[in-house]
C-alpha cells in the first residue's frame, strides 16, 4: 500500500480544512478555559486576606459581645428630653418624612432640640456619648438653633 499525498488535493478537500478548524478551535477552547480556571484560583495572597477578615471579624464579635445591650427607646428619649430640660432647651416631637428619619431593626423617636447654638451642640455633643442619637438637619438662625435628632433602641 502505498501512500499518495498531494497537497493541491489536500487543499480542495473541503472536510479535512473544516476537520482542522474544529480542532484549532477546540484547542483555543481548551487553552482558554484552563487559563480562566488558573485565574479564578485563589492565590496565597488571596488566602491570607481572607484569614485576615476572618480574624477581624472574630474581633469586632468579641468587641460587640462585650458591649451593654441598648435600653428602650422610651428610656432614651426621656433621658434626651430630662437632659434637653436641664440645658433649658426644648425638646418636641417631630413629624419628620420616613425618607428623613432612622429606617433600621431597631425602634426610633424623632424630634427637635432648640435653643441657644452653643447649649444645643455641647449638649448633643455631651449625649451623643451616652445615647445612641442620629442627627438629622440642623439650621441656625441667629444665636437659636434646631436640631432634628432620633434615638432609637429596643
């Protein structure tokens, strides 16, 4: 048997080309699948910020465990409005739109401190500390100034 190869013939033969191409593209699909799959591997660089985070976040959970739960938010607000009478500030409820208030899991009260600028910001400042506040808006007029604050707890 003997073997006849003639490349004219070779190039007219329309399924050996059409064969060829099948597998020139296939290998291109395979190279690049392999290479997409090397990329998506995590890198130890990859594997020690990942560590990282973990380990920061047994951190903020330990913090956070360690905390004192919150009281109820009557409680704040009474102690925001004692504290609001003490300065000789005014404290009164507030109708404020849902898209100008805290949205959250936890239950809020909304209102507006007024009074003289520096009583009404040292003030918050003072709470601020000691009670979970949300400030809101704050427009000064003169030497009075409101103030639209939420406290929120259970």
């Amino acid at each position: 048997m003997r073997l006849d190869i003639n490349l004219e013939k070779l190039k007219k033969d329309q399924q050996l080309l059409a064969l060829c191409g099948v597998v020139i593209g296939f290998a291109f699909l395979i190279f690049f699948l392999l290479q997409t799959r090397e990329e998506s591997r995590p890198t130890v660089q990859g594997e020690a910020q990942l560590r990282t985070e973990i380990r920061a976040a047994k951190n903020d959970i330990a913090d956070m465990s360690q905390k004192s739960s919150l009281d109820s938010v009557e409680g704040y607000w009474i102690a925001l409005f004692e504290a609001a009478s003490l300065s000789g500030l005014e404290l009164v409820n507030s109708r404020v739109p849902d898209d100008q208030r805290y949205r959250g899991p936890l239950q809020s009260r909304t209102g507006v401190i007024e009074g003289e600028t520096a009583v009404v910001l040292s003030t918050l400042h003072y709470l601020s500390k000691r009670i979970p506040l949300f400030l809101y808006s704050i427009k000064i007029q003169g030497p009075v100034t409101e103030v639209t604050v939420s406290v929120v707890g259970v």
